[in-house]
C-alpha cells in the first residue's frame, strides 16, 4: 500500500468523499485501542457500541471493496494507541504516505498533528464533511461581537443555510417559540414506548471483559438498545419524525418517572459517530412538519433544529475557541468532591435517583435531567468541574469532550464564567416539581426549606448565591434573586445557611 488512511471511532461517515472511489494503494484502518477505553470510565453500553459500530463500519468498507484493517483490544500487535498502531503500519506495509480526517476532540487532534511533525513521509488532514460549521467559524463570527450568544450564532446559521427562512424573515415571524413549549406532561397523558434496538454485542462485550477495562453501568449484551449501523440510525430517525416529532418541543423540558426518554430523539450517538449527518436529520424533520401541517406544529420542529442547528453547532464552536485553556476552567473555585453515589444512584433524592439509575441503566438521561437535575445539584454543592467533566465524560453513550465539555464544565457548571450561559443554571425545588413528578414520592418535601425533611435543592440553591455573591450580584439576570434574598427575614436566612451546610457535611447520605 501506498497510502495509510486512519478512521478514528467517531468517524463512520460512509458517505465521506474518501470513500467516493476505490484505490488499491489505500489502506483504510479501524482500532480499537486502551486510549480510548480508559480516558475516563465509560459506561459499558458505550463502550460495546463504539466497538460494534466500528465493527459494522469495516463490514460496510469492505463490501464497498475498499482495502481496510481492524485491529482489535485482544490483537497481540496492538500498540493500544492511535499514533503507535499507525507507526506500526506505515513501517510494516512501507507506507508512503499517512492521512487522516479532523479529529473532534482536542487530544486527539494534538496526538496525530505531533505524530505528522516527526513523520518522515508524506502526511495531510480532511475535513470530516459533517458539521454545518468549520472548526473557526463561530470564532469568526463571534471576533468583534461582545459576548457570545447562542442565539445570535443560530440565527446567522438559519440565514445561511437557508432553514426555516421565508423570504428573509423567520418561518412564523418568530424565530424562538419557547412560550409554547416546556410544558409538564400532563396527568393521564400516555407517553410512547421508547424504540429500541436488540443488538447481540457479547463478542464485543467479551473482549472488553476480558481485557478488564473498568467501565461502569449496566448492559444486557444480548440486546445492546443503541442504533450501531447507518441503517439503524436511519430508522430511529424514522420513528422520530414519525411518532416523537408531534411533542417533541412542547415537553422538551419536562420529566417523568419511569419515564427515561419520553420524546428526545436519542439521535445524539448515531450522529456524534457521524452514521448519520445533522443535515439529513434536519432535512427529514423540515420533510415530516411540510407533510403533516395538522399534526406538527412549527414550535416542535424550531425547537429540534435549534438543537442540532443551534446548539451543536455552537458548542463545537466554542470548543475549538476555548480549548485547551477550557479543560481548568473553575470560575466558583469549587473543590468538594462527587458524591459517591452519582456512580450508584443510591440516594434518597428521588429526582437525581430517577435520574442517576436511568444513566446507569441505559447510558442516556435527556437533556433537563443532565442540566436540572444531576448538573444543578453538583453545581449547588460545589463539586469540583473536574469531577464532574469525569462523570458525565463516561456515563452517556453520547459523549465525546467537544460537546461533553461544553455543556458540562460551560452551561452546566458555569466554570467558564459566563461563556455560553448568561446566568448559572441553578434551581430550587420549585422548578423541579414545576417540571416532574419526581417529587410526589420523594423522601424530602419539596415545599420546606429548612424543617428536617426539606428539600436540599432549597437551602442549597440559597447558599450558593450567598457565598458566590461578589461573582454573581452584577448579572442582571439575577437581580431579582439577591432582592429576594435581601429582604428574606435575617434568621430565615441563617437558618438556610445553617440547613445547607448541614447537608453538605452530610451529602454522601443524602
Ligand atoms: P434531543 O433532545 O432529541 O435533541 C436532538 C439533538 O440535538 C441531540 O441528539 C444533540 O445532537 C443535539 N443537542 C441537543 N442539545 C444539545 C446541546 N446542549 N449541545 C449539543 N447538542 C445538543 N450532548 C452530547 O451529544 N454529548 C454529551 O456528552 C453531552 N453532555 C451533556 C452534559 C450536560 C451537563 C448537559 C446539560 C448536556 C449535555 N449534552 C451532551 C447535550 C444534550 O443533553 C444531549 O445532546 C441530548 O440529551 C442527547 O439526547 P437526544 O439525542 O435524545 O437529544
Ligand atoms: C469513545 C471511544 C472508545 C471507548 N473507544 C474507541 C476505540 O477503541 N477506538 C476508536 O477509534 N475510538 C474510540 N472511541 C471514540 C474516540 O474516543 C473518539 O474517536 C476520539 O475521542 C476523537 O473524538
Ligand atoms: Fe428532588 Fe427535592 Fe423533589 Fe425530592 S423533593 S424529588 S430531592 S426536588
């Protein structure tokens, strides 16, 4: 061979230009590598599936009579990384030639472009032809703006690319429908059964087992539930436009027990693998609400695009903005550590019990229940970002650091002080009731504040705005806040500080 192409795990683009023709010199290679496995504790659904998809991606490439090679965990040859697997290939087969596409993530992106500053033969990178966006194009646009609004980011990208404009003017006249959407889901309303796959991945299982990679979370590797070729993830696109579309927006926010997906697409790992592109899923919604003008209403298929359109595309923006100084960003100082039991679930608040669990069970927790609930309780407490970029890096069969990160140590955390959000995504017990129904049976009481059996989000959610005051009392958006606070009675306000520290010495028996 000539030329040594390497396909990273979250590159199974078959409809990459690379793979238009076919060329004997080329040799294409897959790997599964300790790197990967062990950056952080995965969850052992992502794991297989990774492996799995990677697996049917080289089935695809060599049906399409493409030369390619996968190198497995139990290989004898493996050197257990990218660069050191490439290393051998390249003298084993005399290669003259490496390439490679953009990685998406920092670390790897800096491990392949050090490996091509010390390479003695021909090298050269590609675009992954999967983003709306270049990796500089938010950085470009945002240069002599103040501030970085997403908002203002996602209505340049629908001007752009031409998504829901009619004439110049947003689809509707409105270019946000958030009023309509949010809701609780109402009582005797009938949610869906999430669609689910039956993956048989016990070979793939079998080697992670037997390498012993510590993973964490549950699986049945029988019925492995997660999309793992492009034909499955077309499908799961299918039913969402068929079946979750309709309410998608409308309870976009809203929680329910038992209830691990209710409306969400689940899409995020079929696209952040790239088995499936954000135009397509964004083509086959704007196709399904064009169809069906009864049924589907433009403020369920604004608030998806947003998501895909908006949101995606601006955090990977933002990454390769802020990266590498992002990854210590500690704008409160917080230094306590993850409760223990975010990696059991075992704790008597049913919300982040609900919420935790299911991340174990499934790799998945929707949006509100990683930002409201498990985010909102580790920023209350003060947990270090460093934990907590840790845990939501391995739990969440979708996460890869570029929108790990970004989300986490960013919206969530407000460690970037105020980057991407414009105020600390924080929230009394208020909220969560307003949202869920996690609180009906909860241990705690949702309306108390500081009796015995009161809800921790309540005092919690009053002492971090009284110790991060200095940061915080600026922000307009939270003037109403310390006006509350200001006027609350002086010993209501001790006894609150006194109820929160109270839990936080205790919070491993919370
Ligand atoms: P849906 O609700 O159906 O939304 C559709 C798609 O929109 C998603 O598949 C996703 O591609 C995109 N999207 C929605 N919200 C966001 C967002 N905030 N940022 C980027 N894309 C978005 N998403 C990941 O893909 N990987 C992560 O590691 C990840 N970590 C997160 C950590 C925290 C603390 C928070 C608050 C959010 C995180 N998200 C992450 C964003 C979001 O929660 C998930 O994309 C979403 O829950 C995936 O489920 P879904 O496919 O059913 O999404
Ligand atoms: C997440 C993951 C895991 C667990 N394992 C592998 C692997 O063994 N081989 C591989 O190519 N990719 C894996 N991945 C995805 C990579 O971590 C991802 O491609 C990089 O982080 C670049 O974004
Ligand atoms: Fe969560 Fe508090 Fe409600 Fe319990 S009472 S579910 S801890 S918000």
């Amino acid at each position: 061979y000539h030329t040594l192409r390497l396909i990273l795990g979250d590159q199974l683009n078959i409809n990459h230009s690379w793979f238009k023709t076919t060329d004997d010199s080329v040799l294409y290679v897959l790997m599964e590598v300790r790197s990967e496995t062990d950056y952080t504790w995965h969850h052992i659904q992502k794991v297989t599936a990774f492996f799995a998809a990677m697996e049917n991606f080289y089935v695809e490439l060599k049906k399409k009579h493409h030369n390619v090679t996968y190198i497995k965990l139990d290989d004898p040859n493996n050197e257990n990384s990218f660069t050191g697997n490439c290393s051998y290939l390249i003298k084993k087969y005399n290669i003259q030639n490496f390439e490679y596409q953009y990685p998406d993530e920092y670390r790897v992106d800096k491990e392949l472009s050090d490996f091509c500053n010390k390479l003695e033969i021909r090298h050269k990178s590609f675009d992954t032809e999967h983003f709306y966006t270049e990796r500089e194009e938010l950085g470009n646009f945002f240069r002599d703006k103040k501030g970085m609004l997403m908002e203002s980011f996602y209505r340049e990208m629908r001007k752009k690319h031409n998504i829901l404009i009619k004439g110049s003017e947003p689809e509707g006249g409105q270019w946000n429908f958030d009023t309509q959407n949010r809701k609780k889901i109402p009582k005797n309303h009938n949610t869906l059964t999430p669609y689910i796959f039956s993956n048989d991945v016990t070979i793939q299982y079998k080697r992670i087992t037997e390498a012993k990679i510590k993973t964490i979370g549950k699986i049945d590797p029988e019925r492995l539930i997660w999309p793992i070729s492009r034909e499955q993830s077309l499908e799961l696109l299918n039913y969402f436009t068929n079946n979750c579309l309709i309410f998608f927006g409308t309870f976009q926010d809203a929680m329910q027990k038992s209830e691990w997906s209710l409306y969400h697409s689940r899409l995020s790992f079929s696209l952040n693998t790239k088995m499936i592109s954000p135009q397509e899923v964004i083509e086959a919604v704007l196709k399904a609400w064009r169809d069906n003008p009864d049924t589907i209403s433009l403020n369920q298929t604004e608030g998806f695009v947003r998501q895909i359109l908006g949101w995606r595309e601006y955090m990977r923006g933002v990454y390769w903005l802020k990266m590498p100084e992002f990854e210590n960003l500690n704008f409160f100082n917080h230094k306590n550590s993850l409760p223990r039991w975010y990696w059991t679930g075992e704790t008597k608040m049913n919300c982040l019990k609900q919420s935790i669990k299911q991340s174990l069970d499934y790799a998945y927790a929707h949006h509100i229940q990683r930002l409201m609930i498990t985010g909102n309780f580790a920023l209350l407490a003060g947990i270090n970002p460093n934990d907590v970029d840790a845990w939501y890096l391995g739990i969440y069969i979708d996460a890869i650091q570029w929108v790990e990160i970004t989300n986490t140590r960013g919206m969530s955390q407000y460690a970037d002080g105020g980057t991407i959000a414009t105020k600390p995504y924080t929230a009394s017990a208020n909220y969560i009731h307003k949202m869920s129904n996690y609180c009906d049976n909860c241990f705690y009481n949702y309306k108390e504040k500081t009796a015995e059996n009161a809800c921790p989000f309540n005092s919690l959610y009053w002492n971090f705005h009284d110790r991060n005051r200095e940061k915080l009392e600026n922000n307009p958006r939270l003037a109403m806040v310390y006006r509350l606070w200001d006027k609350m009675d002086p010993k209501e306000k001790s006894a609150l500080l006194e109820k929160a520290h109270y839990y936080l010495n205790e919070i491993e028996s919370l």
